[in-house]
C-alpha cells in the first residue's frame, strides 16, 4: 500500500472518530492500568463489568493491598489468567505505591518494570495517560493492519514498527483506537461487513 492511499484511510477514521477513546471505563490513571492489565486476552465488556465492583472497594494501589490476592481473585474471578493476574495487580500495587510515590509511571522502562505490563500495556498507558505516540498492537490492530495490507508483518513486533514507520505524526495518537474500533466492529475475525466498511474502496483485502 503507498503513502497517499494510507493517508486517505486515515482521514476517512479521522473524520469518523475525530476522538476515539478506550472502552475500558477508568477514571483515575491507576484504574486505567488495572483495567488494561485485566484486558489480556479478554474483552473490554468483561473487564469493565468486573471492574464496576470492584473499584467500589479497592481502586488505589493501598486498598488494593488492604484487599489482598485472596480478596481480588473473588472479583476478577470471571476473567480469564485471574491467578496470574491477581498475583500481578499485588506486585503492581506494591512496586507503584513503594517506588512511585503512587504515581503510574510516565516512561516505557519503568512501566514494563512492573509485573503483568508488556509492551503493548505500556504503549497504551503511554498513548492514553500521557499523550505519547505510541502504537499498542493487539489482535484487532493486527488483523485490520494485515488484511487492508495497511502494514504487514508475521507478529505483533513488525506490524508495531511498521506502524510507526507509515503512519504520519499527526494521527499516531489516534491510530491504535480507529483500529481497534474498526477491527471490533467492521473487519472482525469472523465475520467481515466489507458493505458497511468506510475504507472499502481503500482497502487491498484480496477476499473482499
């Protein structure tokens, strides 16, 4: 795919969603990690009903502690990897609260310090808490990158530098969300509504 044909795809989702945003419901910057971390291999609608009760109890990093990995297994239950998780979300909490001030950290290194944050976590928490113009790739941003032939690449590592390679600055901040939303709604793994798609005259999907 050229230059002018992306920019034209990208002017399309920025007319569309001028202010794409998360689906994950937070409202503090610790939640918002807590929700991502949660999000690992599960959906948006699930971690956001979880998180519904359980940021009624514990919702900073000391109540979390107070809650314990017992006490934060019986909420997030529901969710799949909740022992992994549970064990991460303590570690988290401790590591923010001790060597952070309480602060979620605002740089990659410290951020994929703490347990359960990998770089697409970071690159979120980078992209939506702190204005950074980093790309997350996650399944649907893999799909949608891969199948229009937007950016190619065997693993998530490719697709994310080829990524950052293409996409003009002035849609980095926004890129990874039209992506996500377009990869959920439109161009899903199982079912594509290429009738629907706005960028279906765009698109180089050779299937369509």
């Amino acid at each position: 795919m050229n230059k002018e044909k992306r920019y034209k795809i990208l002017s399309l989702f920025q007319m569309k969603y001028p202010n794409p945003a998360t689906e994950l419901i937070f409202s503090s910057s610790f939640e918002l990690l807590l929700s991502v971390i949660l999000s690992a291999q599960s959906t948006d609608a699930i971690v956001n009903k979880v998180t519904k009760k359980l940021f009624q109890i514990a919702n900073t990093p000391e109540k979390i502690l107070l809650l314990g990995e017992k006490g934060l297994k019986y909420y997030i239950k529901s969710i799949g990897l909740y022992n992994i998780k549970s064990s991460n979300i303590i570690h988290t909490s401790f590591l923010i609260l001790t060597k952070y001030n309480g602060y979620v950290p605002n740089n990659r290194i410290e951020l994929e310090s703490l347990p359960g944050v990998g770089r697409k976590t970071a690159n979120i928490i980078l992209n939506i808490l702190f204005n950074k113009k980093t790309i997350a790739v996650d399944t649907h941003v893999f799909r949608v990158s891969n199948r229009t032939n937007f950016a190619t690449g065997k693993n998530v590592q490719e697709v994310e530098k080829k990524l950052i390679k293409v996409v003009p600055s002035i849609f980095k901040l926004s890129v990874h969300s039209w992506f996500i939303l377009h990869g959920k709604y439109i161009c899903t793994a199982r079912k594509i509504q290429c009738n629907i798609c706005l960028i279906f005259e765009l698109c180089e999907f050779k299937k369509k």
